[in-house]
C-alpha cells in the first residue's frame, strides 16, 4: 500500500509540474509530456487525451519487459497522470517564463518521477522506456530518463525554437538529478574515516562522546609503513561537526576524511539504535 501511495503521490506531482510549469512555458522537456506539448502546439489537441492514447501500446511494452507487478502499477501511474492533468487543465496560478518553468518544473518533475520510482512503479511513456533502458544497461533511474528524454527534447526543434529547446534540455537535466537525489533520499549524514595511531582514545571519544557505533579497519601507512587503524563512523551533521571539533584535542595527528553519506541504512538510522532497548 505504501508502493502504491508513493505512485499516487508522485504521478500527481508529474502532472502538476506539467500543467503547472512545462505547457505554460512552452517547454517540451522530455517523455510523453513533451510528446503532448509539441501536439499541442500543433493541432491544439488535449494533453491529457494524447498522453492516455500514446501511453496505452507502451504500457504493453513496460509489461513485457518489466513484470507483471511493475506493469498493475505502471498502469496506475499511466492512467493518473493524464486524469490529473485533465482536473487542472484550467488551474489559474501558471507560470510563463521558461527559465523559472526549466527550473522549477524540472524540480516538481524530477521528485513526481523519483517518488513513482521508489515505489517501484511508472507513470507510462517514456518513464517506462527509461526503466527499461536502466534494466538492460545498468545506468541510473535519472541517467536513463536523461536519455531517452533527451531525444524528444532534440526533436523538437521542428516546433519550437532553439532557446526554448535549450531550456528545455535544461529542465531535463534537472530533473535527471533531482530523481537519483529523491530515490537516493540523499541526507546530512556524514561518513567519517579515521586513520590514526591512537585507537583507544578516538574509541572511546565516539562512544562516549557522540553516543556512535564505529568499525576498526586495520591498516599500514604508506609512506611510513606502519601499522594504523582506520576507523569507520557514519553519524548525522550535528555529531560530525562535533567530533571534528574534538579530534584535534584528541589526536592531533589523525588524518580523517569527511564523505556525504547519501543513504544509510542499518542500526541507529533505520533500525533501533539500542537493539530494542528504551533509556
């Protein structure tokens, strides 16, 4: 039910970037929504209506290829996208300039379409071209749609023109990376590595003082082939920048590496960080 909400969620966020920011500004970035931008620009006829016509054969398509339990979603993302589209049709707060549409579209789009991919579904079209494209090539959820949007962007410099094209590239581009950040769920957690001759004492200042688990990882130095330890500790931004502040005073001599932690998963994020125990 969750999987399905997420759909839900995102594929309305799809159609209201779309309505919102993409048609008004003129700005085919991309997937079924710029097919329907372009034929609209042409013949004048429904976005929704075009998006559920041309989306039915690829659902076809995404079922073969994908599963049958990708496709009863991929189906509900197809069906949802152009309903919404259809009740906002007529929404009076839109915005025109294609550089606020590029930017804040891209953004809306990116997070519909990671959030329908986190719950392992599609919203048709070209979304379900590019799930495709990720399973048999192994590239990213946002490099694949970078891809295959990116041909529908170049094509339709037959309608428009090449600035509008140019903002339209843009906007795909940000929404390729606004969907790895979404199905990443990218946070403030810092990854900290720790080489030191001190184990001991930077032990027991990330236990006691910052309250976290730690790994040890035995190692030499390069340059003076002896033996160190590398620790290993994941914390949030808070307790990161504290122990910076202490390893100073600690170990003076410490090397220590701070990484981006993306996504973290395991005891003290995801799961209890007392085994279950209540303080």
């Amino acid at each position: 039910m969750t999987e399905y909400a997420q759909i839900i969620l995102g594929a309305t966020l799809v159609a209201l970037s779309y309505n919102l920011f993409l048609l008004p500004s003129r700005l085919a970035a991309g997937g079924m929504s710029g097919v329907s931008t372009i034929i609209f620009e042409l013949y004048a006829i429904s976005p929704a209506l075009t998006q559920l016509l041309i989306n039915l054969p690829i659902f076809i398509i995404g079922w073969i290829a994908l599963g049958k339990d990708f496709s009863w979603k991929t189906l509900l993302g197809t069906f949802w996208v152009p309903f919404i589209i259809y009740l906002t049709a007529d929404f009076s707060y839109t915005v025109s300039n294609p550089v606020l549409g590029a930017i804040y579209g891209g953004v809306i789009l990116g997070a519909g379409l990671g959030t329908v991919y986190k719950g392992k579904g599609s919203t048709g079209g070209t979304a379900a071209i590019a799930q495709v494209v990720k399973k048999f090539t192994g590239l990213s959820s946002g490099y694949s749609q970078l891809i295959v949007d990116g041909l529908v962007v170049v094509s339709s410099l037959i309608v428009f023109n090449l600035e509008l094209t140019l903002f339209a590239l843009m906007c795909i581009y940000i929404t390729s990376k606004t969907i790895d950040i979404v199905q990443l769920r990218t946070a403030s957690s810092k990854l900290m590595l720790i080489i030191t001759e001190n184990e001991a004492k930077i032990h027991d200042v990330i236990s006691n003082q910052i309250d976290r688990g730690l790994t040890k990882v035995r190692t030499v130095g390069g340059y003076t082939n002896q033996d160190k330890s590398m620790i290993l500790c994941v914390a949030d931004q808070q307790e990161a920048v504290k122990l910076k502040n202490l390893l100073p005073e600690e170990d003076p001599t410490a090397f220590v590496v701070f990484i981006n932690a993306s996504e973290v998963l395991g005891r003290g994020f995801t799961l209890d960080k007392y085994y279950g125990q209540k303080f």
